[in-house]
C-alpha cells in the first residue's frame, strides 16, 4: 500500500468512516440485470427492459429481487456502492425505473395494511391533532401475538439473537440517516420535533453516543462483522422492506405525511420491546457496555414517543390537515414491516432452521 | 407588519409538558437535584420523568405505564383549575 493509502485507511479508522457497500449477488431477473447497469458508467443508456418487476402484486413488499432491487437503488443516496459510478444517484432513467417498483411496491403495502385497525377503544377525539395521536396509539397497543422481542429475552439462543443482529444491522448502521431526509420537507414547530429526535439519534453531534456507533459496539461484542452493509446478501427481502420503507417515504416530500407517520409509530413501539432486547442480550452472556444500545433505546425512545405522537404527528396533522391519512398510512405500513418481520423470524426458528438465507455466511 | 407579540415562538426557559396518560417531558436549561440540594449530572436533551410510578429507571420513563395503564388525561383547562384554585373542576369525572 502506498503512502497516501496507507494515511488514509488510517484516518478512516481514526474518524471512523463508512465504505460504500460491496455489490451483493442478484436474486432474480430484476437485479441481475441491475448490477449489470450499475457496474457501467452512468452516462450510457437506455436502460434493460428486464429491469421492471413482474410478479405478484402481493409479495411485492418481501419479495428478494424487487426489494434488494430498491435498496441498492436507494444506497446510492447513502453511502454509495463500491465500484459504482456517483452519477447513478438522479440518473433520469433509473429513477424513472425506480418509480415503477416503488409503485409496486406501494399496491403491495396498501393491500397488507388494509386490514390493520386504528380503531381507539373510546370516543373519538374531536380535533384532528389529538385524533392522529390517538389512532396511533390504537395502532400500537394493538397486540398481534407472539412477540420477537419476547423469545429473545426468553428462550432465544446464541445463535438466534445474533441472526436478529444481523437483521437489524442493515437499518441500525445507518440508524435514523432515512428519517433526516424529512428535515427539509418540514418547517417550524413539527420540524424542531424532528430535529429533536435526530438530535438523540445521532447522539447530539458526539459520535461515540450516536445511536449507529452504539449498534457497531454491539455488532464487536457479539463478534459479527460490524463494517456498514457487510451483511447485504445474507438478509431477505422482509429485511430489507423495513429500511426500504423509510427510504421510500424519506425521499419524497409527497410522503412526508407516511414519513411521520413511520417514525411516530416505530418510536411508540420501541421502549418495552427493546428492555427485552437488552434482558435477552444479558440472558446470553452479552456485555454492559454493548447492551447500552438497548438500554438508551429503553429511555431515549420513552421521550421521543411523546414527541413524534403529540408534536410531530399531531402537528402535522394541524399545520396539514390533507396529510392525516397519509400519517395513518405510513404508521400501518411500519406496523405491518414488523408484523411481517416477526413472523418470518419466529417462523423460520420454530421450524428449526436459520432465518437468514444463507447461515453458511455468518462469521 | 411586524409585531413583538405573544406570536414569537419563546425559548426554551425550562418547561414541562405533562403527556397524556404518560411521562413529564422537560425541556431546557433545568437542573435535576436530589432532595438535599445536590445535583445530578446529566446531559440529555429532553428529560421524560416517571409519573406513573411503574419506571424502573427512575426518575426516567422506560415506557411502563402503558403496561400500568395509567390514565390522566392531562387537560389543561383541569389542570389550570387545580393549580389555581387546588381544588378538582366541579365537572371532572374523577371520584374522590
């Protein structure tokens, strides 16, 4: 390595630097033919027609070639992917393709969240804010089984919590960067209330305590490979939905609302969820100090609930009364995320096997 | 026209909001003291306190009380009454 190289692989270390992620292996006709654009400069066209997606509209949201297709083409607004041209990031045509899947997409979400009930057990409240707040928590109280949370802190065994790790890894080492997106889209109060939850996320602007770095203490303790995006190919497209759902809502002012919406309903369902995380990560012999991701979640979450339901929700809602389905919408999609989540991780433990896609990979 | 009226948005100066069946958000430049004046380090933005008395992270909120179902609906036409007058609004349901 030369000189140059060397200084800087050491001030990557030293400042702490994310890599652009390594292009994974295709899962279907859609991403191979995309990584196959992907590894040409930007400036050729026009596009494969193989790249849009054609199956059925319900599997879309999970579905491994659709989703891993959105994520890569999502990335490049992140940390980038190695060896591919910067200028993909607004290349008209991939964002005219990406338009068709994230459409897709979307008919998928709105069929399996059709179903989830924001119904409150008592009246109604009359004013629009206190109305949002209100369905949000029905939306979230709503017990749906059997929990992930509940079986890590329980019975879950080594392996298992580190697979959940793994999973969450994909979304935790770039924790809250898809909901900063919204920051622009926003103004006055509701924008301060966004800030203020960013400003804990990101651990206000000291970086050994933002909440990225406290999962990458976590990944080290478990001795999982904690470089951003390492574990891309192994993760399904359940996976990879949930982060894909805050990029799509993130990167358009038109879902602003759903982007919200997301945020109010994964911080009010976060709290307990995580001190079984934490009891669990204990249970298994895990450390203090990497357990303190779990445990600044139990407490910073418990605030930030009260903000994203009754500051910024509500104040979306007043300031934008037309966005109020909208908010709804994006708090049942990230509802159903989990929901879908959960139910591949519990399905796939109890039937003995590994809920990654290729266990093989791991360590 | 510009006016220097109540519309300006005012400083955080050390408030409290009182949450719906939940927590005390604080909010500001507050000291937190121990009962014999002595004070307690912390560096958090915003501070949610334990009002239902489940927390096992007091004097922090971990999200108990929706197991407690703790219920106060923090009106603030109520709780202007209580304040003022230490005595329950005649119309409030609450038994004595």
């Amino acid at each position: 390595m030369s000189l140059d190289h060397e200084q800087t692989a050491l001030w990557r270390h030293r400042l702490g630097h994310d890599e652009p992620v390594a292009l994974p292996r295709a899962r279907g006709p859609v991403t191979a033919a995309l990584l196959d654009t992907l590894v040409m400069p930007a400036s050729d066209g026009p596009l494969d027609p193989d790249l849009d997606w054609s199956g059925p509209m319900a599997e879309a949201a999970v579905d491994d070639d659709l989703q891993l297709a959105l994520w890569l083409s999502y990335e490049l607004h992140y940390r980038g992917l190695a060896g591919v041209d910067d200028d993909w990031e607004w290349h008209p045509d991939l964002q005219r393709i990406r338009r068709q899947w994230e459409s897709h997409f979307l008919d998928s979400l709105r069929h399996h969240t059709a179903g989830l009930s924001s119904e409150p057990a008592g009246p109604l409240e009359p004013e629009l804010g206190r109305r949002v707040a209100q369905r949000l928590r029905a939306l979230a109280d709503t017990d749906h089984g059997p929990s992930v949370s509940g079986r890590l802190m329980k019975t879950a065994t080594a392996e298992q919590f580190a697979e959940f790790l793994i999973h969450r890894s994909l979304y935790h080492l770039k924790e809250a960067d898809p909901h900063t997106w919204s920051i622009p889209r926003l103004s006055g109060a509701v924008k301060a209330a966004m800030i203020t939850v960013q400003l804990d996320e990101y651990g206000l602007g000291d970086r050994a305590a933002m909440h990225a770095q406290l999962f990458r203490n976590l990944l080290d303790d478990w001795s999982l490979d904690s470089r951003y995006g390492h574990f891309l190919d192994v993760v399904p497209g359940v996976t990879l939905l949930s982060s894909n759902l805050i990029s799509l809502f993130g990167l358009q002012r038109r879902w602003r609302g759903a982007l919200v919406g997301h945020l109010a309903l994964f911080e009010m369902t976060s709290s307990t969820p995580n001190g079984r995380y934490a009891r669990g990560h204990r249970r298994l012999g895990g450390g203090d100090a990497a357990a303190r991701f779990f445990d600044e979640h139990v407490v910073a979450d418990a605030v930030h609930e009260q903000i994203a339901a009754h500051e910024l929700a509500a104040g979306l809602a007043r300031t934008e009364p037309p966005l109020a389905d909208d908010i709804e919408f994006g708090a049942r999609c990230s509802v159903y995320a989990d929901l879908a989540f959960g139910r591949h991780l519990l399905g796939a433990w109890d039937a003995g096997r590994s809920s990654l896609r290729e266990p093989a990979l791991v360590r | 026209m510009r006016s220097d009226g109540p519309d300006l948005p005012v400083s955080w100066a050390g408030e409290v909001t009182v949450c719906p069946d939940g927590p005390l958000l604080v909010r500001g430049p507050v000291r937190l003291l121990t009962i014999d004046g002595v004070e307690v380090e912390q560096g958090r933005n915003v501070l949610a306190l334990c009002r239902c008395g489940r927390s096992r992270l007091k004097p922090l909120c971990d999200g108990s009380h929706r197991a407690s179902r703790f219920r106060d609906p923090a009106d603030g036409d109520e709780m202007a009454h209580v304040l003022r007058h230490a005595t329950l609004p005649r119309s409030s349901g609450t038994a004595e």
